[in-house]
C-alpha cells in the first residue's frame, strides 16, 4: 500500500492528537501528578513547538522557554517537574497556537518549503507524545480518590493466546534497521550480533503470574531482586503492580476485575526481573528478542483497536512494550541526528533498559521491530510488561 502524502498524514496526525484529548475534562489536561508525568496541555504544546522549532526553524521567543523539552542546543527551559505549575498560557491558547502552527505548516508543505524528513520525524515525535497522553492521563485520573474511567466506551478484547515456547539456534544474526525507510536514529546501523540458542515464551507475562509471584511471596523475597530493585521495593512499599487494589485494577475504561489471562503491564523493570528469576527464567536480550520477534509488526493490539487495555493475545507486537535485558546503548556505528535533533535519543543511552513491540497506547504504524523505546528500570507508569526466556534449544 502506498503511504499517504506527507502533507495529509500531517493533518491526521494533528487531529488524533486533539482527538485524544477530547475524552478529558479542561481540569484533567491541566495536571501533572508526578514529574514524570506531564500535563496534557504540555504535550499539545511542546509537539507544536517542535514543528515550529525544529521543522518551520522559527520559534516563538514567549513559547520557546515553556514547550522546550530537553534540548540544550535550542536553550534554557522550564524544569519537568514544573510544567504542571503553568496555568498560561490557558489551554484554549494552546489549541488556537496548535491551529496557528498547523496553518502555516500547511501552507509550507504546500509550498514543498520544508525538510521532508524533519516533518516525518515531527509525526513520528508526535505519535510518541500521542502514546505519552494516554499514559500519563491514566496516572492522572487512575491515582485520584475517584479513579474515574478515561472513556466508557471503549471495546473489549478478545481472542485467547497459545502457550508454549519457541526454540532458535542463535549464532550470527542481524539486527537493528536498514538504510531504508523512517527509523530512528538508534536503530540503525543494522549490524550482525551473535546469539547463543535460547527458548522464548509465545506469550508475555499474565496477569495470573503475578498473582502467583505475589501469591508466593516474591514482592518480600530479597533473593528474587536485583539491588536496586529490592532497594525500590522497600523504598516505594510495593506489594503489586501499579494500579492493582485487590481484585481489581485501574484501566482507561475505570475499575476493572483482573483477568487472569490478560497480558500483564504497568511492570516495572525490576518488577518484570525479579518474576522472570522467580520462575527461573530471565528476560531477552533485544537481539534475541527482534530475532524471535518475526511476524507482521502491524498484527497486535494496538490504539487503532480502541481498547487501550492489553488483551490475551500476548504476541511480540502491541499489547505491551516488552522490557529486555539489554542496557539501552548506542549500536556499533551510531550517528546522532545531525543539529538539535542529534539530542533525540542518544543523549540518553545510560541508565535505561530497552523496550521492544510497541503497547495498546501505541498508533500501529508507528511500529516497527527495530524499535527501540527507553526507560529507567524503576519506570511503571507506562503501558510495560515483558516475555520470559530461558537458555539452551529445544525444551
Ligand atoms: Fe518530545
């Protein structure tokens, strides 16, 4: 199938993003309940700023300092944690700046003005803070007395996942993205890697494990966590995953019954460490995994499904970002982005772990099974979980 035009994937990008945002109250757009966690109108903001910054290279001077995120090229900035302390500008200011930016991106596509493939990655950089709305308004409302339900209309998922393990031989294999097509820049260079045999479940991790993992004691089992894991343990007080309050959990569609067979998420990496030792497995490398991960990348259960909730599926693609064992580090031959963009990704290679697959909170075509995705290891906000492997072949 042929893409759409450059100019019209803009706009339907813009829109969802408003899209998005239509299901939360003024209030609900406006908060931000933890650092980590930005306000709604921040995003709505900051993706503008970046098309007018990185892509129409005119930055507004009363706007740079608000929506600027982290690059240092670009200048000073208000701190993460205080984006949600700014009541101005209002929101309808932003939606009319969102509507100002977009008119004139417009006419520059139009035009054929503008850097084709600064544009591309403006959509891609807006799809990911379309994934980031949903995972940060699911901590805004699901940490509130209320708790009260994103959208009440949301579908069900279906489908069962089968069991199992799969068996690969390893040796010399290739990783990472070719020449090719948009990708970001930590995917590439492809490059060969060696993998000894491993063994990787069909599906990731349910939420019936971590009822047994909790069942067994594992959240106040020392042996089962890396240090800095059992130190956040004991720290946070953490006796189940993000969301949990008994029988139940918090989802975009409110409170809901935990379903057993359900794709587990909101892990933490140390959480996901320490189920995978507790059953005597580990995690994958992300050579192993994008080995393994062959099928078609836009099979799952991704955002365009309208669940926003993982399913039973439990396929490498949608559903959760799979955490791997791998330090987040740049590949042999990486070249950052030349300009600001050269900040995108590789500023921050230390002191996270790779996730692969792309979540229920992620648009399908904004997937591939090169990608990368980054978070610290204590990380459990976002829609997280994670597939167990063992060594050695044929189980
Ligand atoms: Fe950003």
């Amino acid at each position: 199938m042929t893409p759409a035009p450059l100019s019209q994937r803009f706009r339907a990008v813009r829109e969802r993003t408003l899209g998005l945002c239509a299901h939360a109250t003024v209030e609900d757009q406006l908060v931000q309940p933890m650092p980590d966690a930005s306000p709604t109108k921040w995003h709505l903001a900051h993706t503008t700023w970046f098309f007018e910054t990185i892509v129409l290279r005119a930055p507004d001077p009363a706007f740079n300092f608000l929506f600027n995120s982290y690059y240092e090229a670009i200048g000073p900035r208000v701190e993460r944690a205080r984006r949600g302390m700014m009541s101005r500008p209002s929101l309808d200011e932003v939606i009319a700046y969102r509507r100002r930016i977009d008119e004139r991106m417009s006419a520059a596509l139009t035009a054929g003005a503008v850097d084709a493939a600064l544009v591309e990655l403006g959509i891609q950089h807006e799809q990911q803070h379309q994934e980031l709305i949903l995972t940060d308004l699911k901590y805004a409302l699901g940490t509130q007395p209320v708790r009260p339900a994103y959208r009440d209309d949301l579908k069900q998922a279906s489908g069962t996942a089968e069991g199992g393990w799969r068996s690969f031989d390893g040796g010399v294999v290739e990783i990472g993205a070719d020449a090719t097509g948009f990708a970001f820049d930590n995917e590439r260079p492809r490059h060969r890697v060696f993998v000894e045999p491993f063994r990787i479940a069909n599906r990731a991790i349910t939420n019936g494990d971590v009822q047994q993992f909790i069942a067994a004691g594992g959240y106040g089992d020392a042996s089962l966590w890396l240090s800095d894991g059992w130190a956040t343990v004991t720290r946070e007080q953490w006796t189940r995953p993000l969301y949990w309050d008994g029988e139940q959990h918090y989802t975009l569609a409110g409170m809901r019954l935990i379903d057993p067979d359900e794709t587990a998420c909101h892990l933490s990496y140390y959480e996901a460490d320490a189920i995978a030792r507790w059953r005597g497995a580990r995690l994958p490398t992300e050579a192993e995994w994008e080995l393994a991960a062959s099928g078609d990348p836009t099979h799952g259960n991704f955002a365009d499904d309208d669940i926003l909730h993982p399913s039973r599926n439990g396929g490498p693609f949608g559903d959760v970002w799979e955490w791997t064992g791998s330090s987040y580090l740049a590949y042999p031959g990486f070249r950052p982005l030349g300009g600001a963009v050269g900040e995108y990704n590789g500023k921050f290679m230390s002191g996270q772990q790779v996730l692969r697959g792309g979540s229920c909170f992620t648009p399908r075509d904004h997937i591939r099974r090169s990608y990368r995705n980054f978070f610290p290891p204590a990380a459990r906000w976002q829609m997280s979980g994670a597939r167990l492997v063992e060594d050695g072949g044929l189980k």
